[in-house]
C-alpha cells in the first residue's frame, strides 16, 4: 500500500493542473487578505471562494485522475494485492496530494493574516470539503463506466450542492411557509456538505445576518459549540459512506 500510495501521491503533485491549483489560491488569497481593511473581511471574502472553487477542482480532478488511470487500476488487479487496499491508496494519495495543495494555497496566508480559531476552521472545513468531494468523485467513478459520463455526473453533482441545493430550499421554505419548518431544516441542511463547511465558519465567527436561513436554525437549535460539533460529525459521514460505498463497488467490479 505504501508503494502504489507514494507513486499516486508524487505523481499528482508533479501534475502541473495540481501546482497551476495552488498558484492560484494562493495568489489569490494573499490578494483577498491586502485588499481588505480586515482579516474578518478577508476571511468572508475567502470562505466564499473556497466554497465553490475547492469542491469543483476536487471532484473534477479526482475524477479524470481514476479515469485515465483504468490501466494503472488494472495493472494493479493483476498482481496479488487485496481490491480494498488498491482503491484505499488511489483514495488517499488523491486526499494526501490535494489537502497539501489547498492548505499551501489557503492554509499558509490565513495563518499569516488571520492566526486564530476562525482561520483554523476556515482551513479544516476546506480540508474536509477536498476529502468529501474526492469521495464522492470516486463513488462516481467506480459506478459509471464511461469517463464523459462520469464527468458530467460530478458536475452535475457539483451544481447541485453549490447553487441547486439553495435554490431548492427556498422553494420548499415559500411552499410550506404555513407549516413550522426549523427542525426539517435542520436534517435538510446535513444533506449538503457546502452548507455545512459554510455554517462551520459563520458560527465560530457568529455573523447572524450572513447565515441565512438554514445557519439561523441550525444555530437556534444547536447552539454554537454544540452545531460545531454535530456540523464536524456530518462533514465525517459525508467522507465515510462514499468511499465505504465506493470500496464496495470496486471489490465487485468486473474490470
């Protein structure tokens, strides 16, 4: 496992759309934190860019990674190593590679700026949406054969935890707006990670206008420090089931 780890994670950080990653959140952090009179600011600014931009090349990359590397994977098949461990270390050297490329994009300038409790959660959340959606990018993989099919489902994927999700919810809040909705918001918000990773920073900075309605409540019903935890707990399911689910898959793939 050590092996085909090593090889995956040098060979990803070698890959010039990897490094090309990291030039650009760091540029574009560090530019993020001097045009803001504030870190606070600069903190905002920040968590919205990495909201959309860190799933989006997570789930992209990790995708075409597994596609293009089919002959690698059968390569591997043919010799007398166990599925499980194959796929593990595809997964880990995925996670490994992009969580060093996001924390030297984003990790070093918000310590430089902003070395504090809500820096270190804007990092962690960062970190867990990579692990997520590189997950869930391999989930997809391994159940659809075809890579331009593939690719499309993680966008489409993509799509709808960034912008669908929103859009949803509001039209459920103006259709039941008779009926008490906070505790079936409270579920209904644990069913997308980006909202999660986005309540995570906005209660430790406890900025109640930018919540919206889904932060307010679950912030009402858990408080602060306890919907932390329980928005860290989720975040940790939305890792395991995927690549639990995936690791499944791919022991009964007929490759």
């Amino acid at each position: 496992m050590k092996k085909i780890l090593k090889y995956v994670v040098i060979d990803i950080l070698r890959n010039k759309i990897v490094l090309a990653y990291t030039i650009f959140l760091l540029i574009l952090s560090f530019s993020i934190f001097n045009l803001e009179d504030s870190s606070s600011k600069g903190i905002l600014s920040l968590l919205n860019i990495v909201l959309i931009v860190v799933p989006m090349v997570s789930v992209l990359f990790a995708s075409i990674y597994v596609y293009n590397s089919a002959e690698f994977l059968e390569l591997l098949l043919s010799q007398p190593l166990r599925r499980k461990t194959i796929w593990l270390s595809v997964f880990s050297g995925l996670l490994i590679s992009m969580v060093i490329s996001f924390v030297a994009g984003v990790g070093i300038p918000v310590l430089l700026y902003e070395f504090s409790v809500t820096g270190f959660t804007l990092i962690i959340s960062g970190i867990l949406l990579t692990i997520i959606f590189i997950a869930l990018a391999m989930l997809v993989a391994v159940k659809v054969r075809d890579k331009a099919r593939g690719i499309g489902a993680v966008i489409l994927l993509w799509l709808y935890f960034s912008i669908l999700f929103d859009g949803l919810v509001l039209f459920l809040l103006f259709q039941f707006e008779d009926y008490p909705l906070e505790k079936p918001m409270v579920a209904i918000t644990a069913l997308n990670p980006i909202d999660l990773s986005r309540i995570m920073v906005l209660l430790k900075m406890d900025i109640s206008a930018m919540m919206g309605y889904t932060g307010a409540v679950f912030r009402n019903f858990f408080g602060n420090a306890t919907g932390m935890c329980i928005s860290l707990l989720v975040l940790l399911l939305w890792i395991i089931l995927p690549i639990w689910i995936s690791v499944r898959m791919f022991n009964r793939k007929d490759v």
